[in-house]
C-alpha cells in the first residue's frame, strides 16, 4: 500500500488524494487505483448526480464524492468548505476539456477558447489556492497537473489546436511557477503528460490504456519531491520537453 498519512479514518491514518475531474477517463482510473490501495479520495466532479461510475465506484469505500466545477470559484471554495482542515497528500488536477472544431488560424471560436483556459489553465490555479492549506498539512504535499504533450512549445510540429495547446502550455507556465512559490512550504508541483490514452477526449485508436497511463503517472508522483518540483514529466517517468 501507498499510504503515508493523511487523516483519520476510524482510528486509522490513511494517505489522501483530491482528483477533479474524477468521474471519467483518467480522473475516475486515478480515483480507482487510489481507492484499491486504501486511500481516502475526494473524488471532485462537476456533476456528481450524472456521475453514475463514479458513484459506483465510491460506494462502501474510502471515497467522498465533491461536487466541484473549476472552473467557478464559488464552486471550489464550496467544495473546499466540505473538506475543512483534512491533509490532502496529492491534489492532482485533472478536470480539463479539449475545446471544440474550431482552433485554428481563419477558424477560431474566440469565445470558446476563453472557456478552454478557464478550466484547463486557471482551473488548476482555482484549486491549489483552495486547498493549498490542505497540502500543507500533509506529509507528501504534492500538487500536480494533468498536462499534455500538446502543451509542449519544443514537441508542436503540426500546429493547430490552438485553444487547447496555449490551455496546456499556461497551466504548465503556471505550475512551474508555483513550485518556485510553495517551495518554502515544502510542497512540490509538477506537471505530467498521460500518453495519448483511450479515453471519451482520447478517441478510441490511442494506444495508451487508461490504467496503464496511470499506473506510471502515480510510480512518477511516489518518486516527486522538492528535487522534481517545477518539472515536465511523461507518465512512464522520463522528463518532457518543454
């Protein structure tokens, strides 16, 4: 088992995982391997009540479904109210959206865009200010975000995708420079490229299989501390260009 510390739970000390964005693909296979190796997660979803597996699969276990939407500030200090003062050992923001058709050059949803870096870039900020407290407390004190080899300014040969791209590259601009802000606390920040995976975003012909993608993020997350923090990292642990 992977814990450490994080609370109590009938006189037990677990670790503790807050993963938004855990009601499908990689957010709810990061949500099930946690809670197999007897974690207590706080499983943060947008809409809790459509998020039949979700609920599923938090039932009669460690799990604690949030609702939470990333994007709405009100919404995560609501969610962080419900936690309180629980360490939190790894906050892993994975709520992200790809954006529509329209991001490129002569063809581009301007407005969608704008909502594209509400959740995908500011999102992650929204939640580590939160529950940065939380992390605080913890013994890991681990903040991560879901990133993408598409946010990658050196790996961009086919161009395209803007909305999505400039999205990645922010919040990778953003975590590099909260690991600089939070190294006094201790606490390490990371981003990470999951592989193209086979998710609802990724599309059926990914090579990569969710639980595979997240069985080596998580070896990554076990290795990361203030020496990695500030780094690019792909999910079987080499370091991405940025």
């Amino acid at each position: 088992m992977l814990a450490t510390y994080a609370l109590r739970c009938q006189g037990e000390t677990v670790a503790s995982a807050l993963i938004t964005g855990a009601n499908r693909g990689i957010g709810l296979e990061l949500t099930r391997q946690y809670l197999a190796d007897g974690w207590q997660v706080f499983a943060a979803a947008r809409n809790p009540a459509g998020a039949g597996d979700l609920q599923k699969l938090t039932q009669e276990s460690a799990g604690q479904v949030l609702a939470m939407d990333v994007g709405d500030a009100r919404s995560v200090q609501a969610a962080a109210s419900q936690i309180g003062s629980v360490p939190i050992d790894h906050l892993i923001n994975c709520a992200g959206v790809m954006g529509g058709s329209r991001q490129r050059l002569g063809h581009m949803d301007y407005d969608a865009w704008m909502q594209v870096l509400n959740i995908n870039t500011m999102g992650p900020l929204r939640v580590t200010e939160a529950f940065v407290d939380n992390v605080a407390r913890s013994e890991r004190k681990l903040v991560v975000a879901i990133t993408s080899g598409m946010g990658s300014l050196a790996d961009n040969t086919s161009g395209g995708y803007l909305a999505y791209r400039t999205s990645k590259a922010g919040v990778n601009m953003v975590m590099r420079s909260l690991a600089v802000d939070l190294a006094p606390q201790g606490i390490a920040c990371i981003v990470i490229n999951p592989g193209w995976v086979k998710t609802r975003m990724g599309g059926p012909n990914a090579p990569t299989a969710p639980e595979d993608s997240v069985r080596g993020m998580r070896k990554v997350f076990e290795k990361a501390g203030i020496p990695q923090s500030g780094k690019f990292f792909n999910w079987d642990g080499r370091e991405y260009a940025w």
